[in-house]
C-alpha cells in the first residue's frame, strides 16, 4: 500500500521506543527537538542513550516490553534485535496507534525518512524500504544544493510572508510580491535586507509604481 507523506506534531504526545541499541539511539536523537514525551523502555541502554537519559531527556524504564506499555502511545518505535519482541510489540499496538518497525519498515504503518533541515526548509528523502542507503546518498547530494546560505533564504521568505500576509495589499498583488522573491537574486542577503526594508516601508501605493527589484 502505498505511503503518505506528512509532516507531524509530536509535541506533548507520548511516544515509546522499545529498545536500547544504536538503532533507538538515531530515533531518539531525531525525536528530541519535537517536544514529544519520550519513554523508552529496555533493560540496556548504550553509553549515548545513558548520557542523554542522565540529561533527563526521556525517561527509562529498565524492564523489558509488556503489552500495556503501548496503551497510552501516540507513536511506538520497536528497535530491537529480536524479531519475536518486535512482533509482540506490534500486536501490542491499538489499531489507531502509529508504529515504526526500524528492522522491517513494512511491518509498521510509519517509516523514518533520510531528513535534513536548513533553518525552515525541511527535505526527507524516502525509497519505500528499498534502499535507505540510496535515501542517504541523496541527503547527502542534496544538502550540499541546499545549503546554509539556503536555509537562511527560506527564513528571508517566512519574514516576508509574514509582513506581507498582515499588509494592505489584496490577493494578487500579495502573490505577484511573493513570486518576484523566488528570484534567484534574492539569495543575496544585501537584497534580502533591501525587500525587507521596502515591504516594511512601502505603502500599497508605493509597491504598485516600483517593486523590490526594481
């Protein structure tokens, strides 16, 4: 079946990881800036996991899994090495319960793409399973296109959006603004503080008799 994409809100949701291993230790280090309520549950955990736990950035139940610690969970991640407690965990899991299968991404419902971000911009490369390490050779590909200087850019085009949105101009002239900064010569931060000084500045009468690039 195929997948959708989305982007999803985890802050104050209750999120399991079943494992204590270097798998678990990728899925939380990218789980810890979501604001989610981190519970991981094992009886080992490695030396990074151990730093991180002493930090207070989740909290370890040193146990090994029972069905109904997956009750309350909004999303439960099994990274284990034994494929008899993955399965367990996964018919564990409510119907309505999202679940990653680090091993075998087919077995749960959702799947961690290849991620990276630049300021706002966030790209994620997927290949459905069939090979992460092509998704990562991507990433990589991809974060040398899409720099810091382009994440900066991304961020120029939020603070834009914003003045705009609040600003007097009506509908059309609020996207013809908005297209003329996809120009490439707005990646230069010099005109990026000059569009921001005139959308700042400029009232609706100004903005029709000389744009920004003008």
């Amino acid at each position: 079946m195929e997948l959708t994409p989305l982007m999803v809100q985890l802050a104050g949701k209750n999120v399991v990881i079943v494992g204590g291993g270097r798998i678990a230790e990728r899925r939380i280090q990218k789980l810890l800036g979501s604001g989610a309520n981190l519970h991981v549950i094992t009886p080992t955990l490695t030396d990074g996991l151990r730093s991180l736990c002493g930090k207070g950035l989740f909290i370890w139940q040193n146990k090994h899994f029972e069905p109904e610690d997956s009750k309350e969970a909004f999303l439960v991640i099994v990274a284990t090495n034994d494929s008899m407690v993955n399965k367990t965990v996964v018919q564990s899991c409510a119907s309505n319960t999202l679940v990653n299968v680090a091993s075998e991404a087919s077995e749960g419902n959702v799947q961690f793409p290849a991620h990276f971000k630049q300021g706002r911009l966030s790209i994620s490369i997927a290949t459905n399973g069939a090979s992460p390490l092509l998704s990562g050779k991507i990433k990589r590909q991809l974060q040398i296109m899409y720099d810091k200087n382009y994440g900066e850019y991304v961020d120029f085009l939020y603070e834009c959006r914003q003045i705009i949105k609040h600003s007097m101009f009506d509908e059309y002239e609020q996207k013809c603004i908005l297209k003329d900064l996809l120009s490439d010569d707005y990646q230069n931060k010099m005109k990026q503080e000059q569009a921001l000084n005139l959308l700042k500045s400029y009232s609706r009468e100004g903005w029709k008799n000389e744009r920004i690039g003008g």
